[in-house]
C-alpha cells in the first residue's frame, strides 16, 4: 500500500506555540472523517510496532495493532551495518503491518524508522527493499522528530503541575530527553537531547549481557559502567537545563517516560503475572520504587531474569541497560515520582496526520 508523505507542520504538530497575533482557526470536521483508518509504523532499533485507529472527537480510537521484537540493530555497534538475519526479522515484521494496513482499508498511513536505519551504512538498501517487498514507504525521521512525536504521542499522561516537565524515551538504540513547558495544549520543547545510547547499543558496547557465572562485583562494575557512559552522554544538557531544574526545586519536579524499560519496570512493580497495558500506561509511581527494581535487576543472573513475569527471554539480556540509562535520568530530573507512557510514536504520528487532515485548506 502507497503511503503519503507526511503532512507538513502546524503549531500543533511541531510544538511551537502560534503567533499571539493570529486569529483563532475554526476547524469544520468533514461528515466521513470519523470512519477513516490511519496507522502508524514505528520500526526501531528493538521492536516494530504498528496502531490503526480511527478519530473518536479529540482523540482516536484503536481498532488494530501490533508489535513485535526483531532486533534490528543486533549487531550494529560491532559492524555498522544491519545483518541479513536482522532485515530479515524486520521484513517478516513488516508483512504483517502490510497486511494489516490493505485489511482495515488504512486511508492515510505514515510509517517512520530511527536510530539503526539512521546509523547503519546499508540503511538506504534497507529501506529500499522494504518498499519493493512490503509496499511500505519507511520515512527515516532525525532524532528530533523522533522527540517530538513522542511528546506528542503521551505528554496528555503528565501530572498536572507547575513548572517545566521531563519526558524521555528509552528506545533500542538512542534515548531521547525533552524538557517542556506546562500549561499548554499542545507542549512547548524548551529544550532536547538525543543520546546514541539505548538497550540495544549499550548492552552490545559493554559486551553484552553477562553469563550466569558471574560475581556479584562483576555484575557491580558491568552496571556501574553503563551508568557512566550514559551519565557523560547527558552531561551537556543536564547544565544546560539546570536553571530550569532549579525553578522546579520551588515547584514540582514532572517526570514521565514512554518505553519498554519503564513498562516493564512498572509491570515488575506491581507484580503483575502477566503484561496488561491498562494497569501500567498513566501508572503514577514513586522513584524509589523504580529505583529498587532497577538495581534488583541489575543484581540477578540472566537465567533469574528470563524467569520473571514481563521480562522473559525476550528483555532479559537488554533490560539491565534500560535500567541504568534509567536510573541515570532520574538523577537528572530528581523528582519524586515517574509517570508511566505505554504510547509515544505511534500515537503522536496518528495525532499529527488526523489533525493535518482536519486543517482547512489556505
């Protein structure tokens, strides 16, 4: 199925607040607009994920959706280049998506790929041969419109509160941070970082997950190293924002993540028997309890990992990295409670393309 390119930015969509001295705009909602399909392809550096959905008043509701590990960027870090098993997995990934989308008759679709197509020297053949076999055109977004679609996909989950906020977004191979502005509809990004750490890339640089033989200050040293590579990728925009983190000392400090590292701690948290996204996305928990599963992660062998509910062996060797970019983030953004987004991408790039096509013609 053709894709249309994506729709250019409003204010809405980039973030930016309008100018103060435009007249507000009346939006007519078309009579077939309800009974549209959209969707929206995230292909990462872990996972590929698809949500169709139909707009239901100012938000949409989900009628398909699909998500599945494939690894893209196994193997990157090493060679800089994605391996056949790995396009292979994605491709297998991504007829599923195509199937999908000619199923549920999708009338606008926008499919995007981020840091291993990014960073990869045969991303371009990559994206090349998913559009001659699958029919799906993979729009390679930079890392700040990776940040941006985030925001917009799950910043309606933050507290209510005073002060400038944090989002993140831990993916497989970057970790996006955003700081915004509170009090508005549509957020503000004061300011943002991509860091080229994510599950994937940092567990592969420190060597990969270690054997179950290992001692517990071994298992110490590999977690307090990752902690420090994350920490100095951070350093520039933690002074950078630092004024900013001290007005939110007479505030409150908002903090709120979107990930497969914060759902699943969170899944942990409540030790849930299985993962049900309705307990977990708009979770508010104190820190110190991520904080506590965190390092209990960090502690246990690979095998004790692979046992536990949510985790299995599809996170347990990549989950201990996601803990120390996360535990890296909360000494940041000191707040006292984090908010849990089982949305981020996929749901800001539905936002986006229903709202583009709402917009009157000029």
């Amino acid at each position: 199925m053709a894709e249309m390119n994506p729709p250019p930015r409003d204010h809405e969509a980039s973030g930016a607040a309008p100018a103060a001295s435009q007249p507000p705009v009346r939006h007519f909602r078309p009579a077939w607009a309800g009974r549209q399909a959209y969707a929206a392809i995230d292909l990462g550096t872990n996972n590929c994920r698809l949500l169709i959905a139909r707009p239901s008043g100012e938000n949409f509701t989900v009628i398909d959706a699909f998500s599945r590990v494939v690894r893209l960027g196994e193997g990157l870090a090493t060679s800089g280049r994605l391996s056949d098993e790995a396009m292979d997995r994605a491709l297998g990934a991504l007829h599923v998506c195509a199937d999908k989308l000619r199923r549920r008759n999708v009338h606008l679709a926008r499919s995007v790929a981020t840091e291993a197509c990014r960073r990869a020297e045969n991303g371009a053949e990559f994206i090349a041969r998913v559009r001659e076999e699958t029919g799906i055109f993979l729009d390679v977004i930079s890392a700040q419109e990776e940040a941006r679609l985030a925001v917009l996909g799950c910043h309606i989950l933050l507290e209510q509160g005073q002060g400038p906020a944090m989002i993140f977004d831990i993916g497989g191979g970057s970790t996006e941070l955003v700081l915004i502005a509170s009090g508005e509809r549509v957020p503000r990004i004061l300011d943002w970082q991509s860091v080229p750490w994510g599950v994937v890339s940092l567990t592969e640089h420190c060597g990969g997950a270690l054997g179950e033989d290992a001692a517990a200050e071994v298992l110490a040293e590999h977690y307090a190293e990752m902690r420090r590579l994350v920490g100095e990728s951070f350093a520039g925009f933690a002074e950078r924002i630092e004024p900013w983190r001290a007005k939110g000392a007479h505030d409150e400090l908002r903090l709120l993540g979107t990930s497969g590292t914060v759902t699943t701690l969170a899944s942990l948290h409540l030790e849930l028997p299985q993962y049900d996204r309705r307990a977990v996305d708009g979770l508010i928990m104190p820190v110190e309890a991520m904080r506590d599963v965190s390092r209990r992660l960090a502690t246990m062998g690979l095998g004790e990992r692979r046992q536990l509910p949510c985790i299995g062996r599809e996170r347990a060797d990549l989950v201990v990295a996601g803990c120390a970019i996360l535990e890296t983030i909360l000494d940041l953004w000191p707040a006292e409670r984090l908010g849990v987004a089982d949305r981020g991408i996929r749901e800001g790039i539905l936002r986006s393309l229903m709202a583009a096509e709402l917009r009157p013609a000029e």
